[in-house]
C-alpha cells in the first residue's frame, strides 16, 4: 500500500504521479468502504480525491491554509493529515467527525458544516495573513453547487477585487445534491464545453484570474495548473471538472442518491424497505394532491429535495408547480413572499438547520408585508446530529419576528388542518414545524380553526399543568401518567402567541405550569408563558434544550442532561407542589 | 407645469419627449424642495427621476409590475401614481413615506426598505403572473450598490435561468452610499466603458440577454431601450448609466453626502455644527487609536460607512486596516470571523436593522467557530422609524446564539473597557450593543473583566430590584427615584448570559424584580431573567417592546403604550409591592 508510508503532506510530496493515482485508488476503497458501514457522503468525496492529494501535493499545509467548503468532501485530506486510522481500522469509523474540525489537526482551519462560507472565510485568512505580514497560499475548495448560496457570492465579489494570494478551486461535478439550478450553471457548463476559453465568463466578469482543468480527476494535470497558481499575487479561480462519485460505478450513474448514503447501500440482499406512512411522505402526497387541484399551488425548496421525499417522480408530476432554487434559502424565502402576496400559494420546504439562512427575508420580505406563504420547517427540534446541523433554534430564531404564525403540530389530522388552513387564508405568513417523532394518526378529523390564537385542553385537570409543545406532547401525556395525579394537558399548537385567556384561567385551580419544548430554551416558547405568569403566584417550570452547540451526542444523553426525560420532569414537579 | 396635467401613469404616455423632460425637471424641482425640508434620499430620487418617467411611459402599472429595491429611490414614481399631493404642498410632507408602501397605491407591490430584494421578489412575482395564466411585465429596479448583496445575487442566478417575461433595470450610478467595492463594479465599468459591448460580461454570464443604455437621464434613450425589452418573453438587463444627485451640482459632486441629507443640508447660513463628544464619534477615535498601535486590528463595514462617522479621512488614515465590503453582510462576519480566527482583530460596524442579514453566519461561521471578533451594533433600540429600518429585534436575534457574548455598556468608561476587554481576549465572539442615548461619562475608569459574567450592582437596596439593560439603565435610575423607596439597582452589562449567583442572592430581601430593556420583549433579555424565577415566589415585571413592526410612529407615543415611561414602571411596581 502506498498510504502505509503517507501519515503526513510531507509525505505525498514524496511520491510520483503513478504512486498518487495509485494512492487515489486506495482512499477510494476506504471511503466507500467506511462509508457505506457508517452512512455518510459518498459522491462528494470519491469526486475530490484527486484533487485534495494534488492540493497537499504543490501545497504546503498547513502553512498554506486550505478552507473547504460545507467539508463534507474532506476525507482524503483527514487521511492525507494524519487521521486515516479513522478509515483504515473500523473501530475509529466514528472517531472523526465528517467534517473539518480544527480541533482534530492543524490542517483544519474551520468547523464548517454548512454551505457556501469558504471563499469569504478565505478572504478573512488571506487578510490577517497580509496584516500579520505573513506568507503562504489561501486556498478555497468550493463545491459547484455552493456557488448560488448567497455568502458565497458576495464572497466572491469581495475575493474578486483582492490585491494579494487568494486561490479558489471550484469543483465542478455538475450536480449540487440534485441537479444544478440558475444561470450561472449555464455559465459553467459553457465554460466546460470550450475547454474553459468562452469569452462569457462569470469568474472573470468578478475580477479572477481563470484556469480551466477539464480533467480533474487526473493528479498530473491538477498539479500542474495548482503549480501555476501557487504563489501567485492576486486572486485566482481554478475551474476543475470532476466527476462526482468518481471510481464507484454505482454512484457515478446515480449523483444524487449517493451524495449521502444510509449504512449498508452497497450491501447486496438488502431487504425490501417496506412503505410506511410518516410525516414526509404525508407532506408529498398531501403536495400533489394540492397542486393537482390547484394551479396557483407551487412547492420550492432550496437545494435539498431529498430531504423532503421530492423525488424524480415528484418533481416531474408537478412540472412548473415545483422550483428548485439550488442553494438559495434568501431567495427561496423572498420568491415565496411574493409568490403569496401576488395570488399563489407556495409551500417552502426546509430545513430547520437551514431556516438560519434567510432571517431577514422572513422579517422585510415576508413578515413585514403579511405574505400568505407557507414554511415547512424539517427536522426541528434537539438531535445527536453534529454541532453544523443542529435543528435547535428555529423556535427562538422564527416565533420572535412580528406577524409570523408559527405552528407546532402533534399529528397527521391537526398536521393537516394546519396545512389546509395556512394555504386557505389569506393574511398572515406561517411557518409549520413538521412533527420530528413517531408518527400519530388519530383518525378524527381536525376542525380547528387556526386563525385564532387558542391552546388546546387535552385533559382537564387541576393543580398541575403541563403545556407540551408539538414533538414533545406525547412526553407531556407521560410526565402526565408519571406524576399519577389529575393534571391539565395542553397542546399549545401555536409557538408564536399565546393564549392569554386561557392561561389566566389556569391561575383559578392551578399552582405550577410546566412547558416542554423540543428546542433551545432561551428566547423560545416556554419564556413567552413564563413572562405572562411573572407578576403571578403561578410557579413555571421551563423545559428544553440549553443554549449550546453539541456535537454528535446521543440524544438520550442529552435528554438526561436537559432533564427531559418523564421522570426527571415529574420529580421536579413534585417538589413544586 | 407639465405635472397639473398628470395624475396617473397613463397621463404621462400622453406627453411628447419634450414634455417629459421638462417635467423631470419639475418633479427635480420638488424632490430638492421636499427633502432638504423634511430630509432623506436626495441622491438616489434625483438620478432616477428620468428612468422612472421612462417606466411608466413604457409599461402598464399596475398590470405591468415594477418592484423597487430598497425603494428608496421611488419618489418621482410616487409623484407619477397620484400622490404628488405629498411634495406639491409641504403641509403633507409627511404624508407618505419614503419607501413603496401598498397602502399607498396599488402601484407599489411591497412594502421594502433593506436592499438586495428586488430581483427575488419580481421572481415571484412572474411566476405568480405565470401560474395564474396571466399576462403583464415585472420589472426589478435595483441600484448598482445592491447588487453585491447575496439576496440579490441568489435572486440573479435564479432569474438569469427562467424562460418568461422578466425585466431588471440596473440603475447605475457608479456608487453604493459611499463608493461602490467588489469586482462586480469593476466589470461595470469596463461595461461603461465600452458601452455594454465587453465581452466579459456579469449579467450575460448568469444567462441574461442584455442591453446598455449610456444616457440614463435621457428620457428618451430610456424610452427606446425599455420598449424593446418590453413583453420580452425571456430575462433580459437594461443596464442604465445614470448620474447620482443628478441635476443638483452639489448632491453630483458630494454624492456619498448627499445620499441621504439632514433637513436644511441647502440652506446657506447654516450654524456651524460644534463638535460634541458621542457615542459615534467616541468609537471612531477609539478605532483610530487602536488601529495605529496595532498593525492587526481591522475596521470593517458593510456599505454604510457614513452611519459610524467612517469618513473619508478616516478610511484613509486606516488603509489597509479598513475594508468595506459593500452592502454583504454576510461575507462581513464571515471575513471577520476568519480574520479573528488566524490573529487578526476586526472590528465590525453595523446598524441593529442591518445585522438581521447576516444570523446563519453568525452561528455557524463566528460562534461556532467561537472567534474572537468584535461587533458593534449601532442604533439598536425602540425608535419612531419605519417600519423597514426597525433596530428593535437585535437581542432576541443575538443573545440566542450559543458562545455569543452580547455587551450592554451604559456610559464611556464602561464602553472602553468593553471594547478593551473584547479586543484582548482571544476565547469568545462579541457583540457590543453601542449606546443610543445621552452621551454619559463618569470619569472614572472601568476595571471590570468582562471574561465572567457579572451584573454590577450600582446601589443596593431592598424590596424591589431594577435590571436595568444598557440604553434603559438611567430609565432605571428614574424608576427607582419615581418608587421614593430604596429599590437595588442592577446594571447587568450582559444580555447573552445571566449572574445566577446574584439573583439567587437577591431572593433573600427583594420579592419583585423589574427588568427594563430597549428591544423587543419576546426572546430578549427579561425572560431568561423571569425563567430563571419562574419556580420562585419573586415577582417579576419585564419592560420593553411588544413583538410588532410599527411604522413611524413617534418614540414617545411608543413608550407610553408599551408602558416605558418611569411614572407607568413606579405605579405598576407599586401595585405588586
């Protein structure tokens, strides 16, 4: 093996382009070994491995800063730096995060998870070193599909008119989880089909220097262009074309089923995954259904339709009734905005951890003009998930911007009345958080009529009362059995308001209040009913999550930390009382 | 005058060229009169008043749809659709507001006053047009200096790719507020240059047809220009060259100064303005001493640099230390974040309305990352502006972020020491809330390490305590002298974190405590305050703003309905007590 003797960058540069192809050749086994046992992103890595050994090849890291973009294509640099134990021995597959992570080498310059922030990150490196009077090369390494995000282009505007070494290799695979969107796509795809020489180029209307790898999963040729813009003293993008899921025949002929892959994938004689109904598959059948009867109904989402169950089918039985923004959520939520204010009736599906990226769009383009659009937010709620994709604070980041209907339902019937409501009325933007637990079906249609803010009383009690916010009113029904005594269960369906009438009635035979919210705690649901209670002898427990990034903890451990488990939540009680 | 005879757009299709441009120059006339009377945007109204003439020429309104971004340059389009009532006769100055409103007429679709959101909104708008089987135009009017915002650039790429109807004026007037940054304005003007015929062309490259107009206050040019584009059934750039300030030599050669103007900025004999020590000017000293002794501390800024008292001499003198990154305020914490990261000290300014552009990279590129970057935030607070520049949400939206240290400072001293400790401590991203109200200097120097966190009790007392956060801690001071008790007063200088310590401490001789904060109540500074009580028998009492955008309404009918004013605080507390 070729990787036995390469534990440092030092060491590829002691190799020879057949020794580094061969070296490509091995990393590729193990992280379509690796990954198919842990799940994780295949194509993204298997179409970067040529390029990150040529990148420590001319390179010198971590003297030269290499700044990945979303990082979930850096597994042949964490082999490259010294962390390939982590692919080599099965027992470490979990040691290292999928993501860069300074605190695991010095060639990690950033923990990075979400799209689009290298070239601007890159821009602030490449500064400091200028202030500091320091040398080296300040690599960006940007995914295609990053390029439409927002940061990433007022980064490259920036990049553009910079007066010292700034490099940015664009990885061209043509895809970004799915297909690409927008016109820059165009672009790119022009620039491919001329070998890089079309005069209409969008890199260079910013100001780059340009140079076109057409074979970017070849390390000689990589070498050579990344030795021509080593050193250099201006910004420069180096366009490589590369071919995503490379080496792995299966994922090549399927880009976007295996961008991201579940354990065992590649296993033969899996068993059948039988149907069952869940929350996602609701929302799509309840998404073609609608737009079948109405032609003003349109879905959008940003970048991530797999996410949502928008599959090939789906998106071609929907035709013009679908739109894809590629990753753009600032767009996605002002086209929504107008989309709504203008007649139709969009229905933006996203993810909670991405929701961050469009919080003055929800404010002046949607709130502020009371647009009728609907947001189905993914995902929400505390996850084991890694400290880039928490899908902890959208409580306290949406249910805080005036003129916002923020729902939280509890199952299939209330889920789809509130769906049916949002896309009826006409007067205020709402926002949805699709149910993150087991599926529930009462099997009794919901009548509600959300357009006034009202808690509902599952169970009428007295002394206690707990109000138990959508994933979490079902822990509310057994805090409820585990305290053993009558107490009032209430499913506040609303995340935004509260229902103020029905809280003062609770002062007339109840001592403690309790609120169980799925998120973070601080300027979330719990605190708007503690703030009504302030000037009252009601006592208010609060329960969440704390105000903290956790990366990868499971969430059982967190659940015992945050004191949420049944138990826990009783035994409190019980010393209010 | 030409303007007695128009009252709507379809007025101005009966004048000839001639006619029009003598009312450009009446509605000049009136725009200069207005707004050196009432102030406001002098330069963007005065060199768009041709093309906006030009528009309503050319296309339908309403049927054809004109989305302005920022909209801060609608104002002869406002006197061209019926409401030249509101610049003909000063007694209704005040009648509209400086920002497209659809209460106002059905000629404005939204009501906007960030920038960057025109191109999104207009695609929404078509394709509302497209799904609802209509027919019309949408035009997006956007000004160079927006353009390098990511919204704008995600809505770019996403128009450059749709197949109907879609129109984007560029009104180009080579500046953003202060001089245009980014190499985007560098292929402006090698478009300028070469009379759109480059090339290397921006807007070409994202998939646009394109079309140049050299004589962007030539009604007529305009008039050609637009009509050839107009029922297009494709996305098409008129890329117009207009003057700033056009028409007013003053406002042409001062064109950063006379971007927005104070009322009587005309008027000869005016007061020489005394220099008196602020909160503004304070900063901007304290930057230049601190950047000249410190090769690595940068001050960054996102396209308002006049806001800070960042002028010329001061840019100058800064240099390389100094970056404006145009209207992006997303690449802003980004660069910084990377900045702090690898050594450097940036320092970044920016309006509380402005920072809500920029939550995701907040949390992922700067907290997260926990670098030690330092944030000012200028005006945040309750305040009579409209609806679109709000400053009222920033605590909810800041304090929320894990590792976030967001800063109260009260006074002079204890805003130095602030700055001091944030730019010396290398562990923590920090927020300073700057002051924005009276200038206070104590004149004693404040030693506080800012490392723990601790509220300062300034007087001690008994029964009630007042927490009183940054610009409401001299409120604080008045309450307590209103209540003639001897009430504890707390200046608690953190709204990210609580002292736990101290008000647990605060149990043993106070049954109510009051928190007053200038922001919004929902998911502020108060509830974590009340939550922490919540399972207490203290009562708490939160002061600040209720969870709405309000629009002009003047500051001290604010205070009195949210209950702000020291007499409603004292009864309210005298009740409770």
């Amino acid at each position: 093996m070729i990787l036995d003797r390469v534990n440092t960058p030092d060491d590829v540069k002691k190799l020879s382009f057949g020794e580094m192809e061969a070296l490509a050749g091995e990393i590729r086994e193990l992280i379509i070994k690796k990954v198919n046992t842990t799940g994780g992103h295949m194509g993204p890595n298997l179409g970067a491995v040529e390029a990150e050994i040529a990148m420590h090849y001319v390179f010198n890291s971590p003297i030269d800063k290499i700044v990945f973009d979303v990082s979930h294509q850096c597994y042949p640099h964490k082999i490259l730096t010294g962390r390939k134990d982590g692919f080599t021995n099965p027992d470490n597959y979990l040691v290292y995060t999928g993501y860069t992570a300074p605190e695991e080498s010095e060639h990690d310059l950033f923990k990075v998870g979400h799209t689009s922030t290298s070239v601007s990150l890159a821009c602030g490196v490449a500064k400091a070193r200028d202030l500091k009077g320091e040398k080296g090369n300040v690599i960006a390494f940007i995914g295609d599909g990053s390029l439409s995000g927002g940061e990433a282009l007022e980064g490259l505007d920036n990049a553009g008119s910079m007066d010292s070494n700034l490099i940015i290799i664009v990885n061209d695979n043509d895809m970004s989880i799915a297909e690409n969107h927008g016109g820059l796509y165009a672009n790119l795809k022009l620039l491919r089909q001329t070998n890089g020489q079309a005069e209409c180029n969008f890199f260079k209307s910013l100001g780059f220097e340009y140079y076109y790898v057409n074979e970017g999963n070849n390390v000689e040729k990589l070498v050579e262009a990344f030795k021509k813009v080593k050193d250099i003293n201006h910004p420069v993008v180096v366009h490589i074309r590369t071919v995503k899921g490379c080496g792995l025949e299966v994922a090549e002929q399927n880009k976007e089923a295996f961008h991201w892959i579940l354990p065992g994938t590649l296993d033969e004689n899996k068993e059948p995954v039988e149907f069952v109904e869940n929350y996602t598959s609701l929302t799509r059948q309840y998404i073609l259904d609608k737009t079948k009867n109405d032609k003003t109904v349109i879905a959008v989402n940003a970048g991530t339709p797999g996410v949502f169950g928008f599959d090939k089918e789906f998106r071609n039985t929907l035709g013009r009734q679908y739109t894809d923004v590629g990753i753009a959520e600032e767009h996605a939520v002002a086209y929504c905005s107008a989309l709504a204010t203008c007649g139709a009736k969009p229905i933006f599906a996203v993810m909670s951890s991405f929701i961050q990226r469009t919080y003055d769009q929800m404010s002046q383009d949607l709130c502020l003009n009371n647009s009728p659009a609907t947001i189905l937010v993914y995902w929400g709620g505390i996850s084991g998930a890694d400290a880039t994709h928490l899908c902890t604070f959208d409580i306290p980041l949406i249910s805080n911007i005036p003129n916002m209907v923020y729902l939280a339902p509890t199952n299939k019937e209330e889920y789809l009345a509130m769906l049916d409501w949002s896309l009826k009325q006409t007067e205020k933007p709402v926002a949805i958080r699709v149910p993150n637990v087991e599926f529930i079906s009462t099997g009794v249609e919901d009548k509600t009529d959300y357009s006034v803010v009202k808690f509902k009383v599952v169970e009428e009690g007295e002394k206690v009362a707990i109000i138990a916010l959508g994933n979490f009113f079902e822990l509310g029904r057994e805090v409820k059995k585990a305290l053993g005594i009558n107490a009032t269960l209430i499913n506040p369906c609303f995340m935004t308001d509260i229902d103020e009438e029905l809280l003062e009635s609770l002062k007339a035979n109840h001592s403690v209040v309790v609120t169980l919210e799925d998120g973070e705690l601080d300027g979330g649901f719990g605190e708007k009913i503690t703030r009504f209670y302030g000037n009252s002898d009601m006592k208010v427990l609060n329960y969440g999550a704390k105000k903290e990034f956790t990366d990868r903890v499971p969430l059982d451990e967190l659940y015992r930390k945050y004191r949420l488990t049944k138990e826990q939540i009783a035994e409190d009680i019980m010393k209010g009382i």
